[in-house]
C-alpha cells in the first residue's frame, strides 16, 4: 500500500512541476508581448510625427537594445534552468524516465507555441532606416490620355543608370515613354512595333520589351530605334504563354513564361539559349539578379524563388511579418542591402521586406490603385506607377 502512495505522490509531484514550467513560459511570452506592443506603438508615433524630438537614429538603438534584453531574458528562462529544476525534485522518484519525457513534451509544446512566436515577431524591432518616414509620396503626377507624359494603364518600369532616366510601359498607349525622375516628358516610341507592352528591362545600349498582347520580347536601342522581335503564343522553347516580367544581367535575358511556369533565357541578340524553373516554379512574374543570385517573384504564393547563376534552385523564400500576406504580387526590385520591394495590386501597398523574406515597411497606404511597376532611381527614391480610375495613371516617388 505504502509503494501505491508513494507512486501517486510522484505523478502529483510531476504534474505540478509540469504546470509550473507551463505558468513561467506564459509570463515570459506576456512580458515579451508587452514589450513588443510598447515598442511598436512608440515607433508608430515616431512614424506619424508625434514623437518628433526623439532622434531616429536613438529610437532603433533602443528598439536594437529592447530586443537583446528581451532575447536575454528568454534566454536565461528557458530549458536548461528549468531542467535544473526537474533533476532537483526527481531525485528519489522511481519512475523519472517517465518524467524526463515529459519534460521534453512540455518544453517541445512551450518553446514552438510560445516562444518562437515571441523571437519572430521581435524580429520586426530590426527596421530598415532608409525607408523610415516615406509612407507618402514626395511626388504625385496623375495624367491619364494619350499625349506626352500621359499614361493609361502603365505596367512596367526600368532606370538607365547612367541618364537616370525612366522607360515606363505605356501599356494601353501601346509605346514606352521615357520621363525624367520628376515625371516630366522627354520622349516617346514603340507605337509601331508594340501592342500592350508590360515590362521592360536596359542594358547599357539597349531597351528589351515583354508584348503580352503578341506574346513577344522586342528590342529596342535607348534611343527607340527598333532593332529585332521574337517569340509567339505557345508551349515550345522561344514561345509564351502569359509573358511577364524579364531582366538583363551580363548579356542574358531572363523572360518569365508565367502560365507554362518557367524561365526563358535569351542571349542580347533574342536567341534562345535554355530554359529552368518547370515543375519548380510557381506563377512566375517577376525576376532580378543580384549578387550571383537570381530571384523570381511567384504572383500569389508569398514567395521568392531563389537560383544559382546554373539555375539550380537554392531556396524558396517565404514572406513573413503580417497578418495579412501578399495577395497578388506583380513587381519588385531589390535595393543595395538585398531587401525586397514589393508591390501588390490587390493591397495597393510597396511592401518592403528584408533579404531573409520578413516584413518590415508598408508605404503608400491611401496613394496608390492597382500598382504595378517599381524600381530605385540613382538616389534611392522608389518611383512607382499605378493606373486605377481615380489615380489616372499615376507616376509616384517616395
């Protein structure tokens, strides 16, 4: 009888200290949600300009130090302190591999629910300083029509390094415009040759155009000149269906075939060289190399595929960050740091996200319908273009 009580009080002691650890990792996920909430709606207000005489520079230092001590004190709370703890009271328990296995249960069940969602969402402390304070645009011009400087449904958007000047794709204008970085009219071409241009990419000489009207690639010289076509509707190598976005890098084009869901790679004369990505690749709609990487944009999957220069997938980078994920994606560009700027023509929102695929700015709240083409100018300002009714087809810089 005396064994039968003594095996009780050890499954009662267990249970207790199973529901000590459970009560500590739930203070210490409070603590960090706490301190997460006050940290946010402090940088909130910095954003918005009610906490004007705090330094930016001083307000991430501390947001940086936050989240150190925060991940200190996790640290110093967590398995190995409170395994501490169960040797110390298992001592003279009979049945402690029992125990020992609950233990890691309870830690397994604590560290994944709790934890890891406390580190993740401290992960937003880290903000990104260039693009602190640029939620509206520093320039607006809406002129919707068909004379110069005017857009109807632009699409794509390309810098040429060199002039800072922007090639647009005046989709539904059926030409590319090219305008200076404050949106005023220098010239125009492409009417003869183009049916609904929708992205564009340069080279140091020339200008390459994806037609998904006509399913093609099309060159250009920068001055306008029309220089050579290729492609059509289809399924072979050369061919496309629902062409997308594309992008020079060392004499190559990228194209993105998106309905076939594969990349198409050209050489600077519009031969056809090889294609990758199918049976891996999802709804491709953009793509971008930087860094002997090549990154493709998947439209709606919340995801940027990563290859080697071989075209040997990498990775697949999810988005994270919000509760709300990218709805249908259609553009993006990369900056100087390797951070993603992304634009969603659903959300209406540049959504800005660091090199490992977490969410940190939103800008254009309010400003923008159907977005569609970006890219950074020589001075970082993001230039973007949308064409919703009210917007009129709208060239915007932040």
């Amino acid at each position: 009888m005396a064994e039968v009580i003594h095996e009780f009080n050890s499954e009662q002691k267990l249970e207790g200290l199973k529901m000590e650890i459970i009560r500590k990792f739930d203070e210490l996920f409070a603590f960090l949600t706490e301190h997460r909430d006050s940290l946010l709606t402090r940088l909130a207000k910095m954003k918005e300009g009610y906490d004007t005489n705090l330094a930016l520079e001083q307000a991430i230092n501390e947001l940086k130090i936050a989240k150190a001590n925060a991940q200190t004190i996790m640290k110093s709370n967590l398995l190995g302190p409170v395994r501490k703890v169960f040797d110390d009271q298992l001592v003279g328990l009979e049945n402690s591999k029992v125990a020992v296995d609950n233990l890691e249960m309870v830690e397994f069940r604590c560290y994944s629910q709790k934890i890891r969602t406390a580190v993740k969402e401290i992960d937003l402390f880290e903000i990104i300083p260039e693009y602190v304070r640029r939620e509206n645009p520093i320039l607006k011009v809406c002129k919707r029509g068909t004379g110069n400087g005017e857009l109807i449904n632009p699409r794509g958007i390309a810098v040429d390094r060199a002039s800072n000047e922007l090639y647009i794709c005046d989709k539904s204008n059926s030409r590319i415009q090219v305008l200076n970085t404050e949106g005023k009219y220098l010239r125009s071409f492409g009417t003869d040759h183009l049916k609904e241009p929708y992205s564009i990419c340069l080279s140091k000489e020339e200008v390459f155009v994806t037609d998904q009207a006509k399913e093609s690639l099309v060159k250009f010289s920068l001055g306008g000149q029309f220089l050579k076509e290729t492609g059509s509707r289809g399924y072979t190598a050369g061919r496309f269906k629902t062409i997308s976005g594309l992008c020079h890098e060392a004499g190559l084009i990228y194209v993105c075939d998106c309905n076939i869901q594969r990349i198409q790679i050209f050489d600077s004369n519009l031969n056809f060289i090889k294609q990758f990505g199918y049976g891996e690749l999802k709804l491709p709609k953009d793509i971008t190399v930087f860094s002997d990487r090549i990154y493709i944009l998947s439209q709606n999957r919340n995801s940027i595929y990563c290859y080697n220069r071989d075209c040997i997938l990498q990775n697949n980078l999810l988005l994270t960050g919000q509760d709300q994920q990218i709805t249908l994606a259609v553009f993006f560009t990369i900056d100087k740091k390797g951070n993603f700027l992304i634009t969603d023509i659903t959300a209406n929102e540049i959504r800005i996200f660091s090199p490992q695929g977490v969410m940190k700015h939103i800008l254009g709240i309010g400003h923008l319908s159907y977005l569609c083409g970006i890219v950074l100018d020589n001075s970082n300002n993001i230039i973007c273009v949308n064409y919703g009714i009210e917007s009129k087809g709208c060239f915007q810089k932040y």
